[in-house]
C-alpha cells in the first residue's frame, strides 16, 4: 500500500485530481456494498480487535478521516438513537427507501 501511496503523491505533482478521484472511487465502493455485509463486518472487525487498545484507536481514526470527524463510537451511538427514537428525518428515508423497494 506505501508504494501504491508514494505513487499517487507523485502523480499528484502533475495532477491535481488525484484527491477527487479517490474519493469518488471509495465512495463508490461503500455504495456498492450491501447494509449488511456493511454492517456485519464492522461487528466482526470490532469483534475481532476488541482487546487491542491500538487497533481500536486506529479504526476509530480511520473512520474519523472517511467520516469527516465522526468516531465509529458516534456512529454506533447514534445509530442506536436512531432505531430506538428514529428522527423525521430518518422516518421520511426508510419510508421512501419501503417505497422504492416495492416499485422495483
């Protein structure tokens, strides 16, 4: 991964897109991934390194970064808050998602 890192800084030098392009593309791979499997395998990974106190730290940081501040702790929190009280917000999407499911 550090080669294909130290690679694409120095592609950067010359083009500027090099940020957007990423970030379409991981964008694009979440997307595509199922809620569940989604879902299920940030369990398993936080399953799996729940007694390392620096896998937690650095999982937490990375989805900080792809997040744009949110710790994966806030995430569950709120996605706690959200099927327990869900908001308008999120009661107006899960209809619209029921919807949408039943006209494909």
């Amino acid at each position: 991964m550090m080669k294909a890192i130290e690679k694409l800084e120095n592609i950067g030098k010359e083009k500027e897109n090099v940020p957007l392009v990423f970030a379409e593309i991981f964008k694009d791979e979440i997307n595509a991934n199922d809620e569940q499997r989604l879902y299920n395998g940030v369990k398993r990974m936080l399953k799996q390194y729940s007694e390392d106190s620096r896998a937690a730290a650095i999982i937490n940081d990375f989805t900080r970064v792809i997040s744009g501040g949110a710790s994966l702790d806030q995430i569950l929190q709120i996605t706690m808050d959200e099927v327990e009280n869900p908001s308008a917000e999120f009661e107006l999407f899960f209809n619209n998602q029921d919807s949408m499911e039943v006209n494909e």
